[in-house]
C-alpha cells in the first residue's frame, strides 16, 4: 500500500478502450523530473509505488527526486524490483533455500505453506547442458539425453519447486538462454497490475541480467540469496548511484558488428571506473543499433563494473516487441505509458537529454573488428594485431597478458594422429571454436553473419580440422528457426557448427572434454592452445582447463578463426586456404556485406517465429514431462542424494539475534591477489579427479564419468564447500604455483583449500582471507559467499570488491573488510602466515573503521580498516547471521 501523500499523483489514462491509472511523477517537480536519468526516474517510480512508510519512506521518494544533489552522497535508498528472473545453477541453492526455511519456519512454530515467493519470479533452465557431442547432426539429442541423465534429481526437484511454490514459473531445459528467453518473450517492458501500470524492473541471480536494459527495463545481477529476499517482498538496498551518459554518434563502418563495439565500450569504460554506477546511452548514435545489438551491450555489463548499462524505450523497443510477437494490446498500453511519463524517448532529440554525473563520448566509425583476450574481457586486441599481440603474450611474464613461456619453447610444436590422419598443434592453434551465449545468438544480424561467410567459405572449398571441437549453442529456439528458413544452417553445420544444445554450454565451462589425443599433444609440449568464443568471460581455467588462451569474438570471427585453425594469423596477409581452383581465400574474399546481412534478416527474422517458439515454451518436452514428483509442500530430502541436501544454515537458528563474536587468533586460509573471480572462489567446470570433492564423491558411490559440473551440484553444501577454491588457476601467494592448495600455517604442511580449512575448523581457529583488487567479480555465485562461510571464513580484507560478491558476503554473515586507500596487503608487510585479530566495534554501524591486530615474527601491529556494511540494511542482514535468517525472523513476527 503506497503512501497516502503520493495518492494525489494517480492518474487515469485510456488506451484502446480501457481506462488504466498510473503514477504521474512529472507532477512533483516538473523540472527536478525533467532532469532525471531515465533509469532513476524508474527508482523514483518504484519509490512512490512501494511507498509504505515502513520499507520505503517519503524521505526515499525525497532523496531519488533531488538524485542531482544527492548522487554522490553515498544514501542509502529501497528498490522493489517488479520481478525476479533465476537460472538452474542460481535457482536450485534458490529453492533448496525456500524447502529447508519451510523446515525451519515449521520447527520454529510457523506455517511452511507461507514461505513462498511474493514476487512473481521465472527460473528458466539452461545452465546444465554440456558439449559432451559435436558435429554430428545427433549431437543435441545425445547432448540433451545426457543432460537429462546427470541432472534428473535436480531436474525432479526443480519440477517439485514449480508445483509447490506459488508464483514461480519454471521454463524446462531446452528451450534456451534466460536472458535471451526473458528479452525474446519474459520480458513486460510495463506491468499490469489490477488495472495499474508501471515499468517492468526486475533483478536476477545472474550477473548478466543487465541483458534486459538494452530493452529499456531497469535491472541487474544480485547475489542468490538477495533474489531470494526479493522473492520473500523485500526492497533491495542500494546505495543512490551516479549516473554515467554514455554519448554514441557516428555509424558502425561496413565490416564492425556489436561485438566489436561492445569489446570497445567495455575496455573503454573499465579504464574509465564505472563500478557501482549507472551507464545510460544517448545520443543519436543510438539510433543506428537494433534492439539486439544494445543488449549486446548491456549483456557485458558486468564485464565494464557498471551496475546497469541502460537504453531508454523509444520506437525501435516498439518495434521490436511487434517484431518478437508480442501483442497489439500490450505494445499500445506501454507506448502511451511511457510517453504519459516521460520514460519514452528520442535519441535523436538532445532536448531530451537529462543531466548526468560525467559524461563520455563514443564515436560508432570508430569501431574495427575486435577480440578480448588472452585471459580477460576488458583486454580488447583488434584483429589486425592479434598476431603480434598473442606472440607478445607468449614471452610475457605471466599474468593477464602473458604466459611467461621461454624463447627456447616459442616454436613447440606437437603432433598427433586423430582419425587416421596426422596433425600439428603450436602455440595459438584454435581447438575449440564455439558460437555461444545469450551476448551474441540472441541477435540475428550476426548470426546469419556467420552463416552467410559460413556459405561462402564452403562454396569456396575452404573446411575446419576436424580435431577443433566447433559447435553451435542459441539462446532460443527461434535462432534455429531463421537460421534454417534463410538457408545458411546446413553451411554451419558444412562446418561443424552444428547445434549442440539450447544453454549457456561453452560460454560458462560446459564446453565438455577434448579428444584424447588433443589433450595428450597439448600437455605433452605444454602448449598455449586457444579458445575462440562468442562468449562474455574468457577467464582463466573458465572454458576449458586446457585452453590458456581464451578469446572472445563475434559469430562471424569464430567461424573465421576456425577456418584458419589458429590465432596466430594476419587475416590481410594470410589466406585462410585454396579454393577448388588453387587460388588463395582471404577473409575479405568471404566476408559478407552489412546489406547481405539486413537483407537476409528482414526477409526470414518475422513475428511468426516467435509466436511459435514460445507458445509451447512452458510446456516443457518429452523427458522433463516425465519426471514424478512428490506434491508434499516440504521436500522429503533423499539422504543419500549427491546433488540435493538440506544446507545447515538455519540448524542452530533461535527466534532471538545470536551474539556477535570477536574475530580472535585467526589464520589466512588464502592470501591473494587482484581480480580474483567467483570462478576462482567457486568454479562452475568440471570435478578434477584428484580432488576433495571427487573423494566425497566416489566415497558415496560415484564413478567418476557421472561427476558432472560443480555448478550441477550446487543443491549439495558437503560438494560446495569442498568445491569452494578449487580452481586450477587459483593464485595463492602461501603456496609456489597456482591451483587449489594452501599452506596450514602451523605445521606449514600444504593442502586442498577445503582439507586445510577441516584442519583449522578441528583447532577451533577462526580463518580470514586476504586479497586484492576487484575482489569476487564475475558471475553472482551465492557459493562464491556460501563455502567460504561453510569453511570457517569469519571475514575478508580486500582493497576493493565486485558490488554483487560484497552484499552475497554480507548475505551469509561473512565480514567484508577494506583496506585504507593506498594500503595493502603487500605495502603492510603481511605474508599471510602472521595471527590475526578484529575488532568487534559495540555498537555495529554502518562504514565504520576497525583495527586490525598482526601477531607474527615476535612482533605486533595494527592497521585499521574499513567496514564495508554500506546500508543499514546491510548491517540488519549481518546482525542476524544472513539475508534468510534476518527474512525467517521477520515473517514469524508477520506470522
């Protein structure tokens, strides 16, 4: 119920026959509003709709309308997100969360059946397909039956969640990427709700959630347990954040695409430090970019640090809902909404322009074709420099642009004998070419990009070794339907592209195993072998343990730089192969025309596709309709399950606040360094054989061909926590080389991460970690904050952190601590083997400083700290032990 001061602000409005209300905010300040960024206008709408004096208060609604003064205040303001989206490795901790609070609410003397979600949410599957086969027209069927085999409990309990939650609609595996089944169909752009319209918003746990503001709906990747609080009808809180104007002009040359120009913007606004901020396009620029290419942009938002990367509504977002079959009814109501609102607009109208925090400009003729890489997205290469750049990188020292191989090892070579044939791999040689993820499938223009310089290539002689493992994973159904229809899908498959699973697959680690002999040619020479990928991460260890070098690229590149079978090639002065005739084949020769592209598009990419991909799409297929589910409103937990538990988070939990302890006598479980990821913490790949988890494993029976992912077993804490920094990659500065093994300081014996964590947990020794910059970016894994609780870490002391990993610490009771600007670990002389001690300031407040206690070498000393509790809200989460407990104790009060 809003409060009763903004009821004024209710305003009727008639489409079509139907009167509507809606909040008229342009009625508190015309030229307040009027200056707004688009995107805080939603949070000031969201405000005044959620206004409760409780949650929400009229000072909120006060503080987002003066967001011109305020911006860079650090205040804290409420958001209600209209929705909640979640995947299957975020979804299943999700709903294992809500079964074991049904079990607490119910030991606690509450009703199970009232924990449910209060926000309508959507759980789209698609992050357990695996490439377990390619290039072979049946590789979907088996890669699909195989997915059902390995994730069948999971799949089960899922399905058990989508009939006993209410308001939570599940869309079963196969039917695509959730960010490109949310733009293609999930998406409202406006609600309808009881006859009131307002914007759609929403939040997913998932960090490239961001996808969805290339349509003009405002919403971001948080932590799983913050989506669960949003579920639960909590306001996320946020700090009120800068807005950043992100200016386009110009047009994109004839050969760029939206993948080199988000592979620039995203170097561009890295170096610029847009972390914790809004990015809001504008300018005429705009105007030349198709729906599809801005959620491109938006896609790779977490890749730039922007919270969101935000294009307005105007006719082109019309345009396409018409395009993707949305209907008549619906696309009128939002059209007269937003311009009712002034949340409709035209780039090409600077009048409109609103006043934002800084401003940078971005030329589109500037872009050239483009890949990011060895090891990062930020590290743009254009092609023309790939050659020399990836050689460089060779001889490097090793580090995020190098790999510290010696002169002597620059020409290795290795051969090998692979279907009867013998081959040779080098330095740069592509074994892995994968067009992939949600970024670039879900825009048509290079999709058939490919396919028509994959035609081309074909009719030209040219083939890819058949030892490179290509294959082809869409966001939706509707990619194949006009990849079929326009003719250039059996040139792909010609390729090897053929499809090989509607998932997230390569893009996320699920890129499955290389060929023996591959494999064995690689490590036998050490090789720096390549990925190419039109993915969004390209971390190290994330797509495959074997390819060091990970580049991501457009469609139209993978194709090209399979053809070629290495990057270390000048696509100007070197021929990709011989025509049938003998003649040389450059690129440029198959490279096909922006015209040829638009052409094809407009003639095969029609609503009628879409209609009849999504109307069966929750319908769910053969195998997922299948499976029996118990109708029990609890969960009846299997004992003996590897892949779903009952997590131990509520076990010792009282209706009453628990003490805070100090943080006394603890050891550096880890001490690292910048950029760590939440693929480091938490690696969604496959299970390493030697490993903590594999030993938990085939403990309980399981062979080691039916290990699956990690992030398949997220429903499982005794796997997860032995997951928990089991990276292959992993820099830790106790140990001499990277991987998953630290030192126990007192005996300095060297462990797995989990067997040393058990170690310090039976000593009754509290643990801390140590880090760098950027610490926990990437993906918004709740593991990520989950197995290090589950490990014993009471706190983390980093230089700064990722947004999403900081409040899922937050989320599960784990102190995040900040050095002072221009200290370190390093610059305070800590080696990581000293004992360490907190202060517990009484009381707890918000960015409070602390000091930190050092015992080591017979000597003590102490530096001080900041306490990254942001918000109010922040610090009520840590006060009660977590996000899902502060939830249960408030809906037994309710209760």
């Amino acid at each position: 119920m809003s409060c009763k001061a903004f009821k004024n602000l209710l305003t009727p409005l008639e489409v079509g026959g139907q009167t509507y209300q809606y909040y008229d905010l342009t009625k508190l300040d015309q030229e307040k509003y009027r200056k707004l960024p688009f995107s805080i206008r939603i949070l000031l709408e969201s405000a005044i709709r959620s206004c409760d004096g409780f949650q929400v208060k009229e000072k909120d609604v006060d503080i987002i309308l003066n967001w011109e003064h305020n911006q860079s205040e650090s205040i804290e303001i409420p958001f209600n997100p209209s929705r909640v989206i979640l995947q299957d490795l975020t979804g299943v901790p999700a709903v294992v969360d809500f079964a074991a609070m049904r079990d607490a609410f119910q030991r606690l003397g509450g009703d199970p059946d009232k924990v449910n979600p209060l926000c309508p949410t959507d759980l789209v599957i698609d992050h357990s397909v695996q490439v377990d086969y390619s290039r072979t027209a049946d590789s979907l069927h088996r890669n699909q039956d195989i997915e059902f085999q390995r994730n069948r409990e999971r799949f089960q309990f899922l399905k058990w969640g989508s009939k006993a939650l209410r308001n939570m609609t599940t869309v079963p595996p196969g039917s695509g990427i959730c960010h490109q089944v949310n733009l293609e169909y999930l998406a409202r752009v406006v609600f309808k709700s009881e006859g009131l319209l307002f914007p759609d918003s929403l939040v997913g746990a998932d960090s490239h959630t961001t996808m969805i503001n290339g349509l003009g709906i405002v919403g971001w990747g948080v932590g799983g347990i913050e989506a669960e609080a949003v579920m639960l009808g909590q306001s996320i809180s946020m700090v009120l954040p800068q807005v950043v104007g992100y200016k386009l002009v110009g047009k994109l040359p004839p050969l760029a695409t939206s993948t080199d120009l988000v592979l620039t913007i995203t170097k561009h606004l890295r170096q610029v430090g847009v972390v914790g901020k809004f990015v809001e396009f504008f300018g005429p620029g705009v105007d030349e970019l198709s729906i599809a290419d801005r959620a491109t942009i938006a896609n790779m938002c977490p890749e730039y640090g922007a919270t969101i990367g935000f294009f307005p509504v105007d006719n082109k977002a019309l345009a396409y809902l018409e395009q993707t079959g949305r209907g008549e009814e619906h696309i009128k109501y939002i059209s007269s909404y937003l311009k009712a609102v002034k949340l409709f607009r035209d780039y090409q109208d600077a009048s409109e322009d609103p006043i934002f925090s800084e401003v940078y400009e971005l030329n589109l003729a500037s872009i050239t074709a483009s890949t990011s890489g060895p090891k990062r997205p930020q590290d743009r290469v254009a092609v023309t420099d790939m050659k020399n750049d990836f050689l460089q990188c060779l001889s490097n020292k090793a580090g995020f642009k190098g790999f510290g191989i010696s002169n002597e090892a620059l020409d290795d070579k290795s051969s090998f004998v692979f279907d009867g044939q013998e081959y040779v791999l080098g330095h740069g040689s592509v074994v892995i070419s994968a067009i992939t993820s949600c970024t670039n499938t879900s825009n048509p223009s290079v999709m058939l990009g490919a396919g028509l310089l994959a035609k081309k290539a074909v009719e030209r002689g040219l083939n890819v070794a058949p030892y490179i493992k290509t294959s082809m994973s869409p966001g939706s159904g509707v990619v194949t339907y006009y990849l079929k229809e326009s003719g250039v899908a059996q040139y792909l498959e010609k390729l090897g592209f053929d499809i090989v699973g509607y998932g997230c697959m390569t893009c996320i680690g699920n890129s499955g195993p290389l060929p023996d002999p591959v494999v064995e040619a690689i490590e036998r020479k050490n090789l720096v072998v390549a990925s190419v990928l039109s993915g969004n991460r390209n971390f190290e260890g994330r797509v495959h343990p074997n390819t060091r070098a990970n580049y991501l690229a457009s469609p139209l590149l993978v194709v090209a730089y399979a053809l070629a079978g290495t990057v270390v090639i000048d696509f100007d002065s070197s021929p990709l192969g011989k025509d049938q005739s003998g003649n040389n084949v450059y690129l440029r020769d198959i490279w096909p025309s922006r015209d040829e592209i638009q052409d094809i598009e407009q003639r095969y990419v029609i609503p009628a596709m879409f209609k009849e991909v999504y109307s069966k799409v929750t319908q769910g297929n053969e195998r997922w309709n299948n499976l029996e589910v118990s109708e029990s409103i609890s969960y009846q937990w299997d004992p003996d399950s590897t892949y779903i538990k009952c997590p131990p988070f509520f076990d010792n939990m009282t209706i009453d606040l628990p003490p805070i302890k100090p943080i006394t006598n603890a050891r550096a479980l880890l001490y690292l360094g910048d950029s760590v990821t939440t693929d480091h913490i938490s690696p969604a790949g496959s299970i390493a054989r030697n490993s903590p988890t594999a030993k938990y494993l085939m403990e309980r029976g399981v062979e080691p061909r039916d290990f699956n992912s990690y992030g398949s077993r997220r429903g499982n804490d005794a796997v997860m926590v032995r997951a928990t920094f089991a990276n292959i990659r992993l820099v830790n500065k106790l140990v001499s080389k990277p991987g998953p093994k630290t030192i126990h300081v007192p005996t300095r014996e060297e462990l797995f991460v989990f067997d040393a964590a058990e170690r310090y947990k039976q000593e009754g020794t509290s643990l801390i970690i140590i880090a760098g910059k950027d610490y926990g970016s990437g993906s918004s894994r709740d593991w990520a904050a989950k197995g290090p609780l589950l490990q014993g870490i009471r706190a983390v002391i980093a230089e700064s952190y990722e947004r999403i990993h900081r409040s899922n610490l937050i989320g599960m009771g784990v102190m995040p601590l900040q050095f002072m600007p221009g200290q370190s670990g390093p610059s305070l002389g800590l080696t990581g083997h000293e004992v360490f001690t907190i202060e517990m300031p009484e009381p707890l407040a918000t960015r409070q400083k602390t000091k930190v206690r050092v015992q080591g070498n017979d000597q003590t000393k102490e530096f001080d700290v900041l306490i990254r509790f942001d918000t109010e809200v922040e610090l009520q989460y840590y006060l009660n032990g977590g996000i899902l407990q502060f939830m249960l104790r408030r809906l037994l009060k309710e209760s």
